[in-house]
C-alpha cells in the first residue's frame, strides 16, 4: 500500500538521511560510469514499414475473441479448452504457418463440483477459492455428507498478530481480503517512458490490484497452520460480487488443505455483523470436488526465415471463464499477426517467426516451463518474446455497479534493458497513438507481472504488454469488455516492431545493457521510498 509522509514523526535526523542517500547514490553513479557506453541507435529514429497498415481490421480481430469465448469456460485441461487450441490450430494453418501443432503437457484438474456456507442456520451467498483443499496431487477432496460445521471466528486480515490472539483450532476462519494499489504515479516514476498525449489519465489514478498477493494468501495458509478446518475470505477491495477466480500464485500443488469460500464485501460485512451479536456461532461449509490427471496443449507454428534466429510472439488462451479480454485478446493479438505475415513474401523474412498460444496460465504454468524445457534442449534460437494480453476497458465501481468510463485500461509494456527495444517500442507506440502506455523497466521490484515472467526469470529478452483491469477473474469479463477501437492499432504496433527486429542484427535486439540514466534514475525513486519509510 501507498504511504503519506509524516514530516513531524521523524525517527532518523535528517541530515543522517541526506547523508546516507548521498553515499548511496555517489556508489551507483561509480557503477554506472564503468559500464559500455550506450550505442547511438537508441535514439535514432526508425523508419517503419508502410504496409502494416494491412493488418486485420478490429471487426476481424473482434469476430476472433467473439469465436473463442462461444467455446465456454476455457480452464486448462477443459473439453472447452480443447476446442480452443482446435480452433487456434486451424487458424495457424489457415495463414500458412508450417509445423503448427499442438503440444500436450500433463496436468492435474481440479474441479468443485459443489460449495456453500451456512451461518446460525442461515445461508451465505458464497463462491469456492480455487485450487484450495488440495490434499493431494490427483485426488478428490469433500467435505462430507453433512459438510464440515464448526464455531466460526473473524481474525481481521489475519496476520500473525491476528493469530496469536485468537485460538482458531478445529474451527473455520473468517478473514478479510486486501488488494493491494496499483498508482500511475508510481509506475510514471520508474518508467523507460511515459505516453498520454490526450491526458485521459487522471492525475492521482489509483486501483486495486487483484492479481498479486497481499494479506492473502498467507493469511489462508496461517489458518491451515493454526490447525483451522476452514477458510472464508471476504473480498473487501473487490466488486461487490464473490465470482472471484483467484489464481494459485505459485508454481506447486497442494498449497492450501483446507476448504476455501469467497464472500462479496458486502455479504462478508453483514456476516460480521452476525458474529458480533452472538457469543458462539456455527457455520457449516461445504466445498466437494475432484482432482484429476488432464492435458493442456500449447499451440505452435512458425514462419521460417532466411536465418534461424527466432523472434517468438505469444500470448496464453486458457482463462477462468469465458473470458474476453483474459485472454481472447491477447490470442487474436497473435492470430493478427500470423494472418499478417503468413501474407507477405517469404523471401523478405530474415528471421524465423513463431507464434505461441500457451496453456496453463490458470493451473501452474506447465505449459510455459515446458516451452522454456524445449527452448534450451533443443539450443533453439530465441532472440526475444514478445507477449500480448489484456486488450480491454477501463471499469470503476460506482453504487455497487461495475461502470465504464469510456477509455481503455491504462497499460504497460515491460521490456528488456536494451537501448534499442526501448526505442522501438517508444516510437511504435507513438506512431499508433497508443494512449494511456507506460514503457516500464524489467529489474524493479514489481518484476515481470506477466504471462512472459517464467520467460523473464529465465533470461530471456522480452516485450511484454499487459493492461491490469479489475475484471479478468470474473465471467462479467464478457466481449463487451473489450476495447474494439484497440485491436487493430495493438496489432499495428507489434507489426511495426517485429518488422524492424526482422531487419535488424541479432545481436542488437539480444545485447543486455546496464543503462545509467535509467538504473540512476530507479535506485534513486528506492532510495526516496526507503527515506520515506524511514521517517514516519
């Protein structure tokens, strides 16, 4: 969360402060001062190629996500899921993509089947956590006939603390669920570069931020230590609404034994009210379901080059429901592009084109490990990937109504340290009026938030664009959702990077720089935040 500063609360003289950011900043400004100069092409203007103009127009690329999402429910190992890398194979074929396939990777299901939550005999509108109760790796899990009734207690935002005062024993766990914030300011403050030539972005724009953990899940997994039979979590920064399909967050199974329920903030305000007007009160939870070996497949095809240098474009087609903009958009992202260059002459290709549909965004990201497996067995030449997801509308909650205001999402794209795919990205997003975009550094804190972060970790060079709307966890995530009038200049942008990497020598888009102005210029936002932690 964002801290205000207290001026009167200082704790450290501030001359000490001044002095211990100077010396700080004196080393960082000697390590940059070592590093190779940047080369000169990192601000030279591109020329880019006029026939991108030929792309997909929005109502194709439009048709495509309305396609995917008539599939239903796409979750990673799904009969609907199989339909969907169909469907994608078909179209890779369609554009003249060689060697499209499909590559299975063996998963577990897990699916509830059925879940409530009762209180004093009252029943509790509720929806299941995903991938909670998992004992073990391919087996089922059930409350019983009865479900599991135990007292119910509320330990706050469940931190250790929180625990310590409270015995939850035998008994179900009621918690509230904190997002944290997502700030504009903040990601302006550490960004490569910053575009909103209209100024739609509001000045102190803030959101809640769903997709990464905060209080939860450790607050679930406290309960389970603290020997509790049962979770309920109340999405207090969410909608109004429980449908919230949470992902796993880490790469393992197992990770939470006890059953789970979400509850609206709403619901959860008046369940707490409840608790407060009586001394011991009974819930009875019940969360049945199974676990079962499945198989996701990941979907490939390539446009061979002169060379077998590979620029790789991906995106990931499995979601929680039958999600639009998570992410149909971002797989018709990729479709446009292998439309578009399995349409030009083969002769002019330099590099080797392969486009990705991955599987298992939704599970734990089987698919992406198996890729990067492929990648390094077979000394595959990937010099960059290139990810697109989340092309859709910016929502805010007013009255209890999920609400649009008539602009797309504020976005992002993280790219490698690299002077020169800094500088394409910058001017492809202004040659396309890509609005509302920050260009954003891969070494901060925050990492890669992405489907490329397996990529990232790994070493590999990316361009990542991503767009963080409050709704992709939710079946309100409909084709509605998704900003039309973004589709053809998103695809526009990405054609106009990929046709300068194509004529451009490998070892430029590959070269890792340690840039001064802009490493100077994050380790200094840190230490400012340090400072300002420091003195309230």
């Amino acid at each position: 969360m964002k801290t205000e500063i207290k001026e009167k609360t200082t704790k450290i003289p501030g001359r000490k402060i001044a002095g211990l950011m100077t010396w700080f900043l004196v080393l960082i400004f000697a390590a940059a001062i070592s590093v190779p100069a940047v080369p000169a092409f990192a601000s030279a203007q591109i020329i880019f190629n006029p026939s991108v103009k030929n792309l997909p127009s929005n109502e194709e690329i439009f048709g495509w996500i309305k396609d995917i999402c008539n599939f239903g429910y796409r979750r990673p190992g799904t009969a609907e899921d199989r339909k969907t890398v169909e469907y994608i194979l078909k179209k890779f074929q369609e554009f003249g993509l060689k060697d499209a396939r499909l590559e299975p990777i063996n998963m577990p299901l897990w699916t509830a089947e059925k879940w409530s939550l009762s209180v004093n005999g009252k029943g509790i509108p509720c929806f299941y956590i995903n991938h909670s109760y998992w004992i073990k790796e391919h087996e089922g899990f059930t409350a019983g006939p009865r479900g599991i009734t135990a007292e119910i207690v509320y330990i706050g935002e469940g931190s250790e603390k929180d625990f310590s005062k409270v015995d939850v024993k035998g008994k179900i766990v009621l918690s509230d669920v904190r997002f944290t914030e997502l700030y504009q300011s903040d990601s302006e403050r550490v960004a490569y570069f910053s575009y909103d030539p209209d100024h739609t972005v509001a000045k102190g724009w803030r959101q809640s931020n769903p997709y990464s953990p905060n209080n939860f899940p450790s607050n679930f997994s406290r309960a389970a230590q603290h020997g509790a039979v049962g979770f309920v979590g109340i999405l207090t920064d969410y909608f109004d609404r429980n449908t919230f399909y949470n992902e796993l967050y880490e790469e393992k199974p197992c990770l939470w034994p006890i059953p789970g329920l979400w509850l609206s903030k709403s619901d959860g305000a008046r369940l707490k009210e409840m608790l407060k007007a009586g001394s011991a009160n009974q819930a009875t939870l019940v969360l049945d379901g199974t676990i079962k070996p499945a198989t996701a497949y990941n979907v490939i095809g390539c446009l061979p080059g002169k060379s077998k240098d590979i620029i790789m474009v991906h995106s990931h087609h499995d979601a929680p429901w039958a999600s639009a903009v998570e992410d149909a958009s971002g797989v018709s992202e990729v479709l446009a592009l292998a439309k578009y260059f399995g349409s030009l002459p083969p002769e002019k290709r330099e590099k080797t084109l392969m486009f990705v549909s991955l599987d298992t965004h939704f599970s734990m990201y089987q698919g992406h490990l198996d890729l990067i497996r492929q990648v390094r067995e077979k000394n595959m030449k990937v010099l960059v990937d290139i990810v697109i997801e989340h092309i859709g509308k910016e929502v805010v909650e007013k009255d209890g109504r999920v609400v649009e205001t008539g602009f797309e999402e504020p976005r992002g794209i993280f790219v490698t340290e690299n002077p020169y795919l800094i500088s394409i990205t910058k001017q492809a997003v202004e040659k396309n009026h890509l609005g509302r975009t920050v260009i954003l550094p891969t070494y901060t804190i925050l990492g890669v938030p992405t489907d490329a972060g397996d990529f990232n970790r790994e070493g590999f060079t990316i361009i990542s664009y991503i767009s963080p709307p409050q709704y992709i966890y939710d079946p309100i995530d409909t084709p509605e959702m998704v900003a039309f009038n973004q589709l053809n200049p998103v695809a526009s942008t990405f054609a106009d990077i990929i046709e300068s990497m194509d004529q451009t020598p490998s070892q430029t888009v590959t070269k890792k720089w340690w840039i001064p102005k802009y490493r100077f210029h994050y380790y200094y936002q840190v230490v400012d935040y340090i400072v300002d932690m420091l003195r309230e």
